[in-house]
C-alpha cells in the first residue's frame, strides 16, 4: 500500500525559506517509472499543482513558483522535496504531496490532479507579510 507523509511546513515571514519533505514508502514495480508532485490549496481556491518530477529527473513548474521552488528527490530514501525561498504570502496553504506510475513519467499532464492516484495528508504553509 502506498503511503505518502508529508513535512517540513510550518510558518515564515515574507521572504523566507522552508523546505517540504515527503516520504514515500510502499511503492511496487508498478511505480518503476512514475511522476511525482506537490499540490497546494489555499482557503476557498482550488488545489492547484505546484511542481512535478519523475523517474527521469525532468521536472515541471506553475508559473508562479518558477525560480523561486525546487522539486528535487532522493531516491535511495524514497524522499520527494520541495525547496521553497523567497515565499510569498500568496504561498500560504496546505502543501500536499502526490504521485502516480506512469510509463511516460511526466511527459503528459504533470500538474494535473485528477491524473494522480496517491495522495498525502498535507502539510500547512503559512507567510505572513
């Protein structure tokens, strides 16, 4: 069973930095190819993707975080992070950690919700300005 638990939020002024860490456990052969992802939702919006990468290393961005996050993983520990600098207080929300088996990795709709099958508890980001 695959299971994906979120951490690393908590509260920062504008301008600052914190790191998301999700650590992934249960995954099969069926995930030897896969994309991952971080999510947010803020209070009365839509969850929105974040930032993708998959089993090939190629990684994906929303406008609004591009130059300012970074998607890494290590695979030896299973860990997808997210490195956020320079947050914003439009960054405010609940960060959750997602990811799916795909052959074409993330190739094809990286940021997309409904193309995800596993999703984490979440992890709440606050700046304040």
């Amino acid at each position: 069973q695959v299971q994906l638990v979120e951490s690393g939020g908590g509260s920062v002024e504008s301008g600052g930095s914190l790191r998301l860490s999700c650590a992934a456990s249960g995954f099969t052969s069926t995930y030897s190819r896969y994309c991952m992802g971080w999510f947010r939702q803020a209070p009365g919006k839509e969850r929105e993707g974040v930032a993708a990468v998959d089993s090939d290393g190629r990684t994906s961005y929303t406008g609004s975080v591009k130059g300012r996050f970074t998607i890494s993983q290590d695979n030896a520990k299973r860990t997808l992070y997210l490195q956020m600098n320079s947050l914003k207080p439009e960054d405010t929300a609940m960060y959750y950690c997602a990811a799916r088996p795909d052959w074409w990795g993330c190739v094809y709709d990286p940021l997309a919700q409904n193309r995800y099958n596993h999703w984490g508890q979440g992890t709440q980001v606050t700046v304040s300005s």
